[in-house]
C-alpha cells in the first residue's frame, strides 16, 4: 500500500560513499526541507531559488565557519529519486570533513536516516514498486556481470511488468464476477468462465516459469556452493589451485595434508562459484584432527549444491565408483565425477569408466581438461547460457508469495472445473490478487517494509 505515513514528512540526511578517505564524498539530503536547509548553509546562491537539476559550486558554512567548498546537486520534488526534495553534496573525501556538514545539517532540522530509508521513501511516493526497490539492493550487492544485468532489468521494472500483465488479466475477470454477484437474483453471467479458465491455465504457466527461474535467480545472486571432496592424495588442492591459478591450497604427497576445509571463489562466465577444499575422507584414520577434518568434510558434502568427487583413475575401481553414486543418490546431492591424472591420450581408461555418467576426465597436475570441467560446471549449475534478459526471480520473499499464488490459481481451477458459485470463485481470486499485491508492495504493512529496507545500506 504506497503512500506517505506518519513521521515521513521531515528531512534526512546520510553519507551515500563508502565509509573512509577518498577523492570525494557524497552526502545526501532529502525531505521537505532540504532545500530551505542548505539555503542557510550555501551562501554561494539561494538554493531553494534554482530550478530542478541545477548543479552549483560554492562553499558550505556554519556558524561563520567554512566547512567545505563543494558541488551541490538539486533534485526538486517530484523529479528526484525518492520523489521529495533532494540536494546531494559532493564534499572532499576526508571522514572529518563528511561529519562536520553532517553534523551542521543535523543542527538545522535534519534528521540521520535509517538503513535504506531513501529507497523505501521512493517506494512510499510512487517513485518504485516494491520489486524495483529491492533490485536497488540487489544492484549494490551484484558482484558478477549476471547479477549486474539481472538486477537492473528488475529494477527497470521488467519483473513488475511481467507481474502487471498477470494482475491485469485477473482484475478484469474478477470485476465480472464481482458484477454477477451484485445481480444475483437476474442469474446472469458476466464473466466468460471457458476465457476465464483458459486465461488461469496461461497465469499458472507462467508462475511456474517464475518459480522455476528461482534456483537460477539463486545461483546467479549468491553463487553456487561446490564442495571437492575425494580421497587422500586423490589431488584435491591442486585442482583447486588450478582452478584459481594460483597456489592457494598445500599439495604434498602426504595423505591428509589438508586437515581443515578451504574456502575460495571463483567467477566462471559470470557465475560466482565458493569452491571448498575438504580434508581427504579417509574413514579409519587414527589422527584425531584428520579425522576432525573428515567428519567437516561429510558437512560441507551435505550443504553444497553441487559436489565434485575427485577420484585418481588409477587407483580407484568400478565398484569403488558405483559405492560413490549410491551414496550421493541416497542423499540426492548433484555431483559430478572428476577423473584425476587422466593423460589425454589414454582412451582405455576413459572406456573403462565409460558406464557412468555425470563424468569427466582431467589432469589438475597438467591443467589438461580444465576448460571442460568449468564448461561443465556451469552446466549443472545453471543449464547452459544464463538469458538475463528473461524475467528471474532471485528474491526469497517473491518466491514464497509466487508459491502462494500458484496454490491459489490451483484453487480457482479446481473451483472453475467443479462450477463453483461466483461469490466462492470471486474470494479465491481476490485471493490471487492478494499475493501478487504483497510481491509488488501494493499489500504490505509497516513491519514488512521496515524488515525489507533494513537490510539497506544508511546512504541508500
């Protein structure tokens, strides 16, 4: 429900940079006053007298101090980013500096904003749907080229549009209905039902797209978890030192070198994946911190996404393997078979493991076969090339109403198909509407907003 609420209506203040020196600093006002506030501070020019998108140079000072020279940047309401009055003061980078005009501005009306409170005021003021307001975040947070392009494509509204285009179809439907039941005692029919149920078959389709989406939209916001597990010596570390080129991990021909997991993440065509070195799972070790090790390394097993189980071809058996798969089945892990110390040319002992699939064959020692074991990776991780121009879903809370309105769109299919009465039918698709509302910010409360914007940065 977007709209201002009570005590929205003073103005704000925060550091939009990071923390620290730098080149310059950004400080950021918003709110009724804003303009009226830097009006006493700039004494260059009056600031409120400007037009909208002015850019002036001057200097900032208190109390006949001069804080700062600086670039004042005015945003006047409605045409601004949180849809208020906005200034934003490019100041030197020196944190004394920062605090100072922060401190000045404070004294004079303003208040030091809550973590992301620019943003969920751009939301209260029509500025943003929910949807978009969180792909700021997003876009702040992305650290691939993947989650860059997704994120901005939601936050350009591409993930409302999808939504709108569903909400609309249904309001259409649902005021028909609505119409029946305020002409119940004429028995009339307003509303097409073979449209109508055609129409929920297209809106439960595509919410299943969105849903499926989501382990993409997951892989591509927090990577994939990728736990390399295998025998002692069978070369974890060195894979995984190949795979980072660099020597990250210790190789020696010692059995259970690697005592504690370790941690490395590699970008692997715009797909962060968090690489985890475990310790060699040898069952029947007497070394007390080995076998610390081991029991850390079934852990991580259980909680990757993906398990790469790295066997030496030499020295492991047919039935050794089939062991393996039985076991990463009974758990329903997604793995991958890495044959180690392959020479590229032995195409005996490539048949002789030919029964298995989910196999591939590398040297780490060589770097032979990398390219096609990243290949592969990204393979299982997101099925082949990620489309970020196709609508995913990468946020938790979309995923839990978009299920709720799959159950609910099941509910007037089931209802349709039955003949439910139209006052019935119209409570399931209000319903509907209901949870596509809490997906864009039309349906929310002040509990819900404050949880979502907190996770904000302050200057955001």
């Amino acid at each position: 429900m977007q709209g201002k609420l009570s005590g929205w209506d003073d103005t704000i203040v925060a550091l939009a940079t990071p923390q620290g020196v730098g080149a310059i600093g950004v400080i950021r006002v918003s709110g009724t006053k804003a303009l009226l506030i830097l009006d006493e501070l700039f004494t260059s020019k009056p600031v409120s007298a400007q037009p909208s998108h002015t850019i002036l140079v001057g200097l900032l000072k208190a109390s006949g101090e001069v804080l700062d020279e600086v670039v004042l940047a005015i945003f006047k309401n409605p045409k601004s980013y949180t849809g208020e009055d906005v200034v934003e003061i490019s100041c030197h980078g020196s944190p004394f500096i920062q605090e100072k005009i922060i401190t000045a501005l404070v004294k004079k009306g303003c208040r030091i904003a809550k973590p992301g409170e620019f943003t969920q005021r751009a939301f209260l003021n029509g500025k943003l749907d929910l949807t978009q307001a969180e792909a700021v975040a997003d876009l702040i947070a992305s650290n691939t080229e993947a989650s860059r392009n997704t994120a901005i494509r939601n936050m350009r509204g591409g993930f409302s549009s999808t939504l709108i285009a569903l909400r609309e179809q249904l309001i259409r439907f649902s005021a028909m209905i609505e119409l029946e039941l305020d002409f119940a005692q004429e028995d009339v029919e307003f509303a097409d039902r073979t449209a109508l149920y055609n129409l929920i078959i297209e809106l439960v389709d595509s919410t299943n797209r969105l849903l499926q989406s989501f382990k993409l939209g997951n892989v591509i916001k927090n990577g994939v978890q990728v736990a390399i597990i295998g025998k002692p010596n069978a070369g974890k570390s060195t894979l995984l030192n190949t795979l980072l080129n660099e020597n990250r991990a210790i190789v020696s021909d010692i059995a259970g070198t690697t005592r504690d997991t370790i941690e490395e993440i590699l970008n692997i065509d715009g797909v962060l994946f968090r690489l985890i070195d475990t310790a060699g799972i040898r069952l029947h070790t007497t070394d007390l911190i080995e076998s610390i090790g081991v029991e850390k390394s079934f852990e991580k097993m259980r909680s990757a996404n993906l398990v790469v189980y790295l066997f030496d071809v030499h020295l492991t058996t047919i039935s050794e393997l089939e062991n393996v798969v039985s076991d990463f089945e009974k758990e329903m892990l997604e793995y991958v078979l890495v044959g180690n110390k392959m020479d590229t040319n032995d195409a005996v002992l490539q048949q002789h493991f030919s029964t298995f699939s989910n196999i591939i064959f590398i040297s780490a020692k060589a770097r032979s076969n990398i390219d096609a074991l990243k290949k592969l990776l990204v393979d299982k991780a997101v099925g082949g090339n990620i489309n970020t121009e196709a609508t995913i879903v990468t946020n938790a809370r979309h995923h839990e109403a978009l299920q709720q309105l799959a159950t609910s769109l099941n509910d007037i299919q089931d209802g349709l198909q039955s003949e439910l009465a139209g006052d019935l039918l119209a409570i399931d698709i209000r319903q509907s509407l209901h949870y596509l509302g809490v997906i864009t910010g039309e349906i929310t409360n002040d509990d819900q907003l404050d949880f979502i914007f907190s996770k904000f940065c302050i200057g955001k």
